[in-house]
C-alpha cells in the first residue's frame, strides 16, 4: 500500500492551527485574555524542561471548557481559516491515499479530513469538552509509532514536512521527501537550512546530549556572580579584605545568599527534583554546601591570607574549584535518584 504522509501545520497549513484555533476561541470570550499571563507562564515552564509539552498544551486547551459548542465553532473557524491551505495541497487530484499527521489536536483537523476526503488522520487526541490529552503528543517518533499501529504493509511514497528535525523519523523512511517552506517545495536530500538554523541546531544538539550539565554550568554561573557580587559589596563598603576576620566575614555573607540562590535553581532548573520532603532536601543541600564553604574559605585564606595575592583573583579562583565540588556533592548526595 502507497501513501502519501503530510504534517499539517506550516505543511499544508500556513501557519499554526492550534494558536490560531486558540485566538479564535479567546476572541470569542474577551475575558479569557486573562490566561494570556499563565498560558506565557506554562510556555516558560515547558521551554526548561520543567514540564512536558503534554502538560503546556492542556493548559492551552483547557479553554474549551468555557463552550458548549466547540464543534459549531471548530466549523466556523474553518469558515474563516481555510483560505490559509496551501495551493499544492488543494491542487493535487486525490488525496485518497494521503495521511495527515500532526501535533494539532484531531477534533480540530477532522473537518479537514472530511472535506478532503483523506485516508487517514493521525493528530493529538485532546478532549474537545475538557482539553485533556489522551496518550502522548503526536509529535517526532509518536506519529511513526501511530502510522505502525494502524498500517502493516505500506510504503510512504511521499512525506512533506516544514521541519527536517521533529519528522526526521518519517522523512527519513519515504521513497521522496520535501520540506515545505511557504509555498515552496524543497527536495529533502538537497535541503540546508540558512546557517543561523544550523548553528542553532548544532548548539541545541550538544546541549540536548547532557543538559543536566550544562543546566548545572549556566546556574553555577549565575550563583558565582551572585556570589562575587556579593562578597565585592561587602569588601568595597563595610569589610577590609585584609583583616583576616572581615574577609571571612564577607566570605561567609557572600556563602549563605549563594546557597539560597544556588539551592531553588538546582533543584528546579538542574536536578529537577520531585521530593516532596523539601525541608530534609534544602537541610542536606545547606550541609554539602559548608563542606565548600570550607573548602572556598581555605582557598581564600591560602591565596590571600599566606600568599598575599589579589582577593578579588583569589575569590574567582576558589569559586571555579567550588563550583566543581558542588557538582559533584549535589549529583551523588542530595539530588541523587
């Protein structure tokens, strides 16, 4: 069996049909613009990994809970959208052997599939009443996984997608693939994104390889200024560096904002940690922490107190060996799974 595999939006329709769907409906009821700061606030969350895109979307389209009528509005949005199918789509003879597939939810696309008569429809199966999803996101893999599911013995003779990195999976197995940017169709074996794309791809794909780590570099750069920021206060206001009790001082001030800071980032952004004893969790972070306390005030004491170098040098130093022990302290102690 032939088929013929289409992701839809910025596919076959210029745009997003789920934003624009979700617009519709807000415009609808002027006072769901309320949601706008939340819906940012669940973006935020999903764009740091501190949730899944499942959890994001049905947030999104928990909005259909304000309507009774979801399917007389589904057609009206139709009414007013189709005109955004692009014209390769609308101009083919057939779509007797086409699938769609597509993260768009499928009570939103089903008109579509009637109107055009198309042999399947594999999107995200939201409750139009309640916005939940069932099962997964109809994304990447998930839409080979369904194709697999429902068809044995087929061929994609075609796969058309605007993105050569989610529908990789698809576009890769096609006997012919093209990657749709507007109303131009590009062969996928001879596609290169401009080079800002794939320099972003590039960057993404090593951060993807260890996030965990390179979450832990960004935060322990942000707890360091934090930190240096800080202790530089301290010294340039109230606190001579050269008395060896007011440099600890500030040593120790400097310490106790960082861990504050350094303990709801890690265990938010870094480790994302779900253990509900949070008071036992932050107890045990505060404790690793002197032992680097400890570690950071000999350091100082040795490059500044024996040594007679620069404080301001000899604090950058002992955060980098710090911010090392830290790493290792929080990964196998109080963040362990």
């Amino acid at each position: 069996m032939k088929v013929y595999v289409y992701d839809f939006d910025k596919t076959i329709y210029d745009g997003d049909s789920s934003i624009d769907f979700i617009k519709f409906l807000m415009s609808k009821k002027k006072k769901l613009f309320f949601r706008l700061p939340k819906m940012a606030f669940y973006y935020f969350k999903y764009k740091t990994k501190l949730i899944e895109k499942e959890e994001m979307k049905e947030y999104f389209f928990s909005i259909v809970k304000y309507f009774d009528n979801i399917d007389e509005l589904v057609n009206e949005f139709w009414t007013k959208k189709e005109n955004k199918i692009k014209q390769f789509f609308i101009n083919k003879k057939s779509h007797k052997n086409d699938i769609i597939a597509s993260a768009s939810p499928e009570f939103l696309l089903k008109p579509i599939k009637e109107k055009y008569k198309i042999l399947d429809l594999f999107a995200t199966n939201i409750n139009k009443k309640t916005g939940i999803i069932k099962g997964k996101n109809c994304h990447d893999v998930e839409k080979l996984r369904l194709i697999n599911k429902q068809y044995k013995n087929y061929i994609i003779e075609e796969m058309y997608s605007d993105d050569e990195i989610s529908d990789k999976p698809l576009l890769d197995i096609a006997k012919k693939s093209y990657i749709v940017k507007k109303n131009k169709l590009i062969d996928y074996t001879l596609y290169k994104p401009n080079i800002f794309k794939r320099f972003w791809n590039w960057g993404w794909g090593i951060y993807h390889k260890n996030e965990e780590l390179w979450n832990y570099l960004i935060v322990g750069f942000l707890t360091t200024v934090v930190a240096l920021a800080v202790y530089y206060f301290c010294v340039l206001t109230f606190l001579n560096p050269n008395i060896a009790i007011e440099l600890q001082c500030a040593n120790i001030i400097s310490w106790i904002l960082a861990v504050a800071f350094a303990y709801f980032t890690n265990r938010v952004f870094v480790f994302k940690s779900k253990n509900p004893n949070k008071i036992k969790e932050a107890t045990s972070f505060v404790g690793s922490r002197v032992i680097t306390l400890l570690l950071d005030m000999l350091t100082m004491f040795i490059i500044v107190t024996v040594l007679h170098l620069n404080d301001k040098i000899g604090k950058i130093i002992s955060q980098v060996i710090v911010t090392i022990g830290n790493y290792i302290i929080s990964k196998l102690f109080v963040f362990r799974k």
